[in-house]
C-alpha cells in the first residue's frame, strides 16, 4: 500500500501558528509519509528474500513503526484542527 500526503495548506493563516512554523511541519510531515512508503517497500523486498531473521530486517520494521506512527499522528492532529482550533 502506497500512502500520499494530504493537503493541509487551508490551515495556514490559523490563528496562534505562524505560516513559517505550519510549513515546516508540512514538510516533517512530507518526510514521514515518504519514508513510511521506502521502508515499507524495503522490508516487503526483504520479506519476498526471505530476509526477515536479519538485524538489518529489525532495524528496518523499527524504523517503520517510527515513520508510521509520525504520520498517523500528523493525520490525526490535522484533521483535527482543519477549521481552526477548537
């Protein structure tokens, strides 16, 4: 499954967070729903190898859990606030 990232350019302008401060935050979370989609590529290759006993493999589900869980909560953090703080 490939994930992209939303649009949450409306929440500029939202009272108490600067422009620069929301674009940076889009761009973190950019980064989250790229590597959400390298790692889970990466580790489903790895996965077809039979490559699931390494560290490497480890390291990797690790790191996807990190990157998952960012942009989840970035989803979930957005959604919330579209309209304005509440």
């Amino acid at each position: 499954m490939t994930y992209s990232a939303k649009d949450y350019t409306n929440l500029i302008g939202m009272q108490g967070f600067s422009e620069t401060l929301l674009k940076h935050h889009f761009t973190l979370y950019q980064g989250y729903v790229t590597n959400t989609n390298k790692l889970a590529d990466l580790t489903a290759q790895m996965l077809k190898e039979g490559r699931v006993g390494t560290l490497e493999y480890s390291e990797l589900k690790r790191r996807l859990g990190f990157e998952f869980n960012g942009m989840r909560l970035h989803d979930e953090r957005e959604n919330r606030h579209e309209g304005g703080v509440r």
